[in-house]
C-alpha cells in the first residue's frame, strides 16, 4: 500500500476518535504528497468533517453532493449528512424570560412558606440526621500496558474493508468475559495477547466486521484465532457499521508464553477469486 493511502487510513481513524486536529495533519500530509483521483472524494469527505465551523463544513458537504459522480460513494455519504443536518433543523433559543419569571415565582413561593411559618410559630421538625452514605474504596484499575502502532505498513486492503493495526498489549492483565465482564486469567504456560484495530467498511454493510478471518501468526508459523468470548476492560470491540464508517475495538488472542507474534493474517474468501490471504506485519 503506498503511503499517502495509508495516510488517509490514519486519518479517518484519527476523525473517528475525535481528534480532527490529528485528521487534519494526516490530510495535509497526503494533500502534500498528492492524492490519487480515486482517492480524491475521500479527501473531500475528510476535509469537510474536520472544518471546525459548522457552516463551511455544511458549504464543503454541499460542494461534493453536486461535483461528485452520484454513484460515488462518498457523494451518497454527503447527502446522507446533509438530509441528517436538514432534518434536524436550527437549535431553538430557549425562552430566556420565562424562565427567569419562573425562578422568581418559585423564590417568592418560598419566601412566603417561610414567613407563615415564623407566624403561626410553628416550629421546625426534628430534625432527623441523614445517614453517611457507604464510600467504596476505588477499585484498582489493571495496568495498561498497550503500546501504538505508528507509521506506515500497518494496514491490509480487502474487498470488503481496511483493517489497520492501532495498537499491540502484549501480556495482557485487563482482559475479562465480553458479557458478564467478570475478569479471567490465560491457561498455565499461556499468556493475553491483544491486538486493537480498526476497520473502515467497504461493502454496503459489514455485519460482522472485520468481514474476514483473521488469525495471529506466531514466528513458529502456528496460528491462534480470536477468543471471542474475551474482552478489554473498560475498551471497545468491534461493532457493525455500513459503507464508509469505521468500527474501532480489541481483539484478545491466548498464545504460549514462549510465542512471539509474527504477523496478523487476514483470509477472505470468494467464488471468483478463492481464497486470498493478506497480513499485516506485528514484530517491532
């Protein structure tokens, strides 16, 4: 894959987390280097989400729905946002006078409630003391020993998707059961290796991303699948997402102590092409 492609995944990955000023470094750097025609409404798509005043960001989206092909993906995307922005409207100014009646007539209200009482001579209740709330100790959080994937050559292309390696925590001690959450430990000789990535849709939908088989290859050449009945505390899995969406999670893997992973293996699988295997290289 050349590198400002790999760019661009960066970038995506970097508009999905939040980070638009990252986005926008990533999308200069590849502006830089020059951008492939077939590449270039994703561009568009980037640079009009990572535009910090919403109204150039509508005026960008407006621009690609009527310069783009319409068959283009990304024009489809653009008009999708634009329906979204139309149908939800202006944000309505709330009616800053009547709420400020209405906190005038609850101060009075109250007022008035305790000057009768100081009439009638009535006197205070017992006062019956509250009872401490119980304050729990913090649990202590396991360690995070994850470490990011930066640069370039972490990211596979299938017809599906793009599926990028983000980061490698290797010897994991926050893994725990995906549904109950309750923590486990690996089998004796065995040690959590967790992988996180993230995959950016290239079907209509992807119901079960990575929408292939993936499997880590150790340096013995043996391959350990998923468990997928693991997690990370507290961190995302994967989830299914439709065309130009990207879905960011953990992939928890059980391998032997004395295994050092190789590579993460991606097989898709087609009537036309058979079976086709790419990987994405993890040894530092």
């Amino acid at each position: 894959m050349s590198r400002w492609n790999a760019k661009l995944i960066r970038a995506n990955i970097a508009l999905f987390t939040g980070d638009y000023a990252e986005a926008r470094r990533w999308l200069a750097d590849c502006q830089a280097e020059g951008i492939a025609s077939e590449h270039a409404s994703q561009a568009m798509w980037l640079d009009a989400h990572t535009q910090p005043d919403p109204a150039e960001r509508l005026r960008r989206l407006e621009g690609m729905a009527a310069q783009l092909d319409p068959s283009d993906p990304y024009a489809a995307l653009a008009r999708a946002a634009l329906e979204a922005e139309r149908a939800a409207g202006p944000p309505v100014a709330p009616n800053r006078g009547w709420v400020r009646a209405l906190v005038v007539l609850l101060v009075l209200g109250i007022g008035a409630a305790v000057v009768a009482l100081v009439i009638n001579g009535n006197a205070p209740a017992e006062i019956i003391p509250t009872a401490q709330p119980t304050v729990l100790p913090t649990p202590t959080l396991p360690p995070d020993r994850s470490r990011p994937l930066t640069g370039e050559g972490y990211t596979a292309r299938y017809a599906d998707g793009l599926l990028t390696a983000v980061a490698i925590e290797d010897d994991s001690a926050r893994v725990a059961r995906a549904v109950t959450g309750e923590a486990v430990t690996p089998l004796d000789g065995a040690r959590f290796y967790a992988l996180e990535v993230a995959f950016e849709c290239r079907a209509a939908i992807c119901s079960a991303p990575p929408q292939a088989e993936v499997a880590v290859r150790l340096t013995d050449g043996s391959q350990i699948a998923p468990r997928r009945d693991l997690a990370l505390v507290g961190q995302t899995v994967l989830e299914p997402v439709a065309l130009g969406r990207i879905t960011r999670g953990w992939l928890v893997f059980e391998v032997p102590v004395i295994g050092a992973a190789e590579a993460l293996e991606i097989t898709t699988r087609s009537s036309e092409s058979g079976e086709i295997v790419t990987e994405i290289e993890l040894l530092p």
